[in-house]
C-alpha cells in the first residue's frame, strides 16, 4: 500500500511512461516465493487487492521454455509461475537447462546461482538468470493487462536488487512489451 506514496528518488524506472496517478497498479515481487497484489484508487484512498497470482501455471513462449517446462513438469509436477519466479525458481530454470541439455546439476542455491551468473563463470546460470528476467518481464506484462494498471508496475521483493545491473540490460523490457 505504500507504492503511491513513494517518491521518485525511491523508484528505478524500466521503460515505458510516467504512471498516472489514480489509476490501477501492480505489485510483484520474486523472493522465497512470487508475490502479486493490485491497488485500485477508490474514494480518495487505495485499497489493496490480495491475490495468489504466483500460483498461475507457468506459460511459455518459447522453444527453450517449452523444453524447460517439459524438464520441471517431470521433477515437480505442476509448474506455476512462483515455480520459476523465485529464489528456488531461479534454481529450477539452472537446474532444467542442465538437464535439458542430458547432464546432472551441482546442487546450487539461489545466490550460487546468480554469483555466477554476474561473475560470468557459469553458461547455464547465466542462461538461467536472463531466463528469469525475461520470464519476469512477461509475467509482469500479463498483471499490467489484467487492471489496465496505467499507475504503473512495481517490482518488489528481495531478488532483483542483488543483480539490478544485470536486469536493467537484460531482456526484462522485451518480455514486458510481448
């Protein structure tokens, strides 16, 4: 609920245009889990809409997602979109494109992931985190369709922040626009 009262000085701007002010906004945030809620201006105050949108299937839009859902449909069962928007998500897009291409994962944490993925001394944790900001991108794109969340779309949570270099020239933008 503090979103619409933040200053720009706390805010890093993607792309896209200024929010205007009253109108919808999204909140979403990767950290143990993927966080969702909307905020809708109604007689003078902002009322919080809660929700469970992390749990969404996972949709993807790609030959190397397809393959990577086929991977974490085969270990996990069900793949919602918290499945890989999150820390332990992070480790199940490295985990699936290892095992996509027939070898066996190490047994890697979220921060292993991304250290190497930022150190560059690992393809398929980089291969993972780019994944991630993509995937980020578009999950955030379908919640600003689901409102018309013209006040704009929030990332939060505990994960962007440890690679907001990386994310700002990863595909994060392009997935957002698709």
């Amino acid at each position: 609920m503090a979103i619409p009262m933040l200053k720009p000085e706390h805010l890093i701007q993607f792309g896209g245009t200024q929010p205007v002010e009253g109108k919808p906004i999204a909140v979403y945030g990767a950290g143990t889990g993927l966080g969702v809620s909307h905020l809708v201006h109604v007689d003078k105050r902002w009322i919080s809409l809660p929700g469970e949108g992390g749990h969404v299937d996972f949709a993807p839009n790609s030959e190397e997602e397809g393959i990577i859902l086929e991977e974490l449909r085969a270990e996990l069962g069900h793949v919602s979109a918290e499945r890989v928007l999150s820390g332990p998500g992070l480790v199940n897009l490295y985990r699936a494109i290892v095992k996509s291409d027939g070898r066996l994962p190490e047994n890697l944490q979220p921060k292993d992931v991304t250290e190497r993925a930022l150190e560059d001394s690992c393809t398929d944790c980089r291969r993972a985190l780019s994944l991630f900001c993509v995937i980020m991108g578009r999950f955030g794109g379908n919640l600003a369709l689901n409102l018309n969340t013209f006040g704009g779309v929030y990332i939060a949570g505990g994960i962007v922040p440890r690679f907001l270099e990386f994310f700002k020239s990863s595909g994060f933008r392009g997935g957002f626009g698709r």
